[in-house]
C-alpha cells in the first residue's frame, strides 16, 4: 500500500518510515506534510550531491525525483485536468434562480 496523502498532509506506510529512519540527515522524523517530505529529501539528496561516486551522485538524483508537488491538481487518467463540480452551497442559488 502507498503513503496515504490528503492535500497537503501524508502518512507514510511502514517502509517508508523505515526508509526515512535511513537518510543521511540527523534528527528528521517521520515527515507528516508534502513540506516536511520534500525537506528531508532535498537534505538528503544535498548530502549525496557532495559526496564523489556516481552511486551518491544517482542517490541525490532519486531522492530529488521522489519528491511530491505541492498542491496537486486532479486529472483523469489521460492526464487532462479534472473537472471540479460548484459544491451544493454554491448551486443553491442557482436552483432557486437567483
């Protein structure tokens, strides 16, 4: 099962702990919002990028492609922008024809 998110909070799964519990950044804790994940993520990958073999160097690469976007905007599976519906409050108006 993947990380849970819901806008701009997450919750990791089991192994994705265990695998932040592993980056070469002291004192990160279990990242809890889209912020705190990419944070430790872009240390992480600050680390590797100063480090000399190709191994650290892909490592920094990884850590900076796993990070997640802000604010997502829905799309449909053919990528094309999902169409958000007037939530009932702002269609009441409607219906009544004001």
């Amino acid at each position: 099962m993947p990380m849970l998110r819901y806008k701009d909070r997450i919750r990791l799964t089991p192994k994705e702990r265990a695998a932040f519990a592993e980056l070469p950044v002291e004192g990160v804790a279990a990242p809890t919002t889209v912020a705190e994940y990419n944070a430790a993520l872009e240390s992480a990958a600050d680390v590797w990028s100063a480090g000399d073999s190709a191994e650290e160097q892909l490592a920094a690469l990884l850590a900076r492609d796993q990070m997640l976007v802000e604010s997502p905007q829905p799309v449909c599976e053919d990528g094309t922008p999902l169409a958000v519906s007037p939530s009932a409050e702002d269609r009441t108006d409607e219906l009544r024809g004001a």
